[in-house]
C-alpha cells in the first residue's frame, strides 16, 4: 500500500497512473502538483487525485512515491526544487521518453538521493494530452521499461516495479542507453515522420485537394503527428544522438526507395514491400 503519492504533472501518464492506483486500491492518498492551476483543479474534480497543493515541496513531503511525470525538459528544475525535502524514505521515479538524459540530470541534481530514484518508462500513451485523457486501463498488459543504474537501491527499485504492476503493467529492466537506442528506431522516429509528413502537406499548394482526397492512409500514418509538440521537442532535444542515428538511417532507406523507383526497378520495390508486409502482419497479432 502507498500512503501517499504525489505526481508531478496530472495529465495523461500521471492521471492514468493515479487512476490505476486507486483503482487497484493501492494508495490511500494522491496528492497533485503542476503548472497550471486550471488542470490541478480538473484533475480534482475528476476524482484523479485527492487534493492539489501550489508547492512543490509540500506536493512531495512525507511522501512514498513521487512520480515526475511532466514534459521531461521541466524535470532538471523539478528535481532541484525537491531535493531539500527528500530523505532515506522517499522514492523518486519518472515517465520521461528518454532516459539517459534524464538520469544525468538526477545523478547531478540529487547527490547523495540519487540512489533513491528510480528512472522509468511505460510504454503506453495516445496522441492526446491532458488529465481529461487520462484511462485507469491505459497501463494494461503494457511494457514499463525500468532503467536502474548501478547506484539505484534494489528495494526502491522493487518498490516501483511492483507499483507499476498494480497498475497492471509488466515491467522490463535494461540500460538507459539501450532503451534510448531502441526507442529512437521504435517511437521517436515515427513520430519525425508524421510530423515531418503533415507539415509537408500543410505547405504544399494543393493542401485543400490534398486534404479531400485523404483517407485512411494519411489519418493512420499521421495520428500521432496530433501529439503535444512541447514534449515531442524535449523528446528530440534530450535523445538527439539515438535519434539522428535513426533518422540518418531511414533516410538513407528512403533514398534507396526514391533510386528504385526512378530506376523503374520493381524487383527491389516488391523485395522491399513483400519483407515489410510480411513483418506488419505478424505485428498485428502482437500490438
Ligand atoms: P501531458 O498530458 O501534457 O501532461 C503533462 C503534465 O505536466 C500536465 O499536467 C502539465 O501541466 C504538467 N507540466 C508541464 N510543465 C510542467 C512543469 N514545469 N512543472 C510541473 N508540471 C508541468 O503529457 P503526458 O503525455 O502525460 O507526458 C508526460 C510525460 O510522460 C513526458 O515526460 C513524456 O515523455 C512521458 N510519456 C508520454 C507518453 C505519451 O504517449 N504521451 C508515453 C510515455 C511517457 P498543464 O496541464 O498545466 O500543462
């Protein structure tokens, strides 16, 4: 049971994070803190947390678990302005996309704390934002990558594991550089191209004819272009190396994709296409 938690950043992940705690009847209190007080006030009326507090430091006093879940370019300052209430009994842990970024900022922020902090990553989300978006079942049978260092204390990190399994998660534990490898190809990447797809769209002279004419293909390649663009940039900005390595790759495909079709080579376009849809369709059973 945890006596109380308090998430920083009431919006999808810690809204839906709250939601599968109480629901599990696994916390007895869940306490809010945020930037802006509109959503804290929601976040309350919708039953997500308990009570908002305005600071920091007594959102995260005497508390069991304190959850970072804003935009992980707010976390540096999140974590210094904490610091002077942690103690032994604390547990720090986090949401972010990207881990190794993350880490380097906790490690340097929190000292001798650092032990104490747990870095983590569900692997669940929409394109939406916001605590009115957030799902009790959003963790469902979803992976929760955990990225222990060697200084993280085992019972801590044991602690939130099993918090993320009552929440109905199963959780995974690799390095921080692995995770931000893999997600660069696995999440990062694709979200670049929806993005990169509809701003292209957007500036192109037959956007209107464009627009009428899409269809299922446009909306299932480009929903997660729809996701909040301040923490697609903290994304980009704090997982540049993985993530330009993924691009610079796909760009390199894309290229070999352009040659084949001005060759008129369509031996390499169905080479190409049969090896993707025979991937996809085994996807299907899996995601
Ligand atoms: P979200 O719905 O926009 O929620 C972010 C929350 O953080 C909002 O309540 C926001 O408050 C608050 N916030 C913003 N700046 C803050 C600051 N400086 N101090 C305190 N609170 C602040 O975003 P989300 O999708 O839940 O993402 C949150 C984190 O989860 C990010 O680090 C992201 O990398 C990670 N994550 C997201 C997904 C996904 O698919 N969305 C999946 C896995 C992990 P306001 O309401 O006032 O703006």
């Amino acid at each position: 049971m945890i006596e109380k938690l308090t998430i920083i950043g009431v919006g999808l992940i810690g809204g839906s994070l709250a939601r599968a705690l109480r629901e599990a009847e696994h916390v007895r209190e869940i306490v809010g803190y945020g930037r802006s007080v509109g959503s804290l006030q929601q976040a309350v009326e919708l039953g997500v947390i308990d009570r908002a507090e305005v600071s920091l430091t007594d959102a995260a006093r005497d508390a069991d678990i304190v959850v970072l879940a804003s935009p992980i370019g707010a976390m540096p300052e999140i974590l210094t302005a904490l610091k002077p209430v942690l103690n032994d009994r604390i547990i720090v842990t986090d949401v972010g996309s990207v881990k190794g970024d993350v880490i380097s900022a906790a490690r340097h922020i929190l000292g001798a704390h650092f032990a104490r902090f747990v870095p983590g990553h569900p692997l669940a989300g929409t394109e939406q934002s916001g605590v009115a978006a957030s799902l009790a079942d959003l963790f469902q049978r979803r992976r929760v990558i955990l990225t222990p260092e060697s200084e993280t204390d085992s019972a801590a990190l044991a602690r939130v594991r099993a918090m993320w399994e009552i929440a109905g998660a199963q959780t995974v534990t690799m390095s921080a550089e692995e995770h931000d490898r893999i997600l660069a190809t696995s999440s990062h990447l694709p979200h670049m191209l929806a993005y990169c797809l509809v701003d292209m769209v957007v500036r192109h002279d037959d956007y209107r004819a464009i627009m009428e004419c899409a269809a299922g293909g446009f909306r299932d390649t480009t929903r997660i272009a729809a996701s909040d663009a301040v923490m697609w940039r903290d994304i980009c900005l704090a997982n540049r190396e993985a993530l330009l390595a993924a691009m610079r790759q796909y760009q390199e495909d894309f290229s070999a994709l352009i040659a084949a079709i001005e060759k008129g080579d369509g031996a390499a376009l169905l080479q190409t296409f049969t090896r993707a849809k025979h991937v996809r369709d085994s996807l299907n059973k899996k995601l």
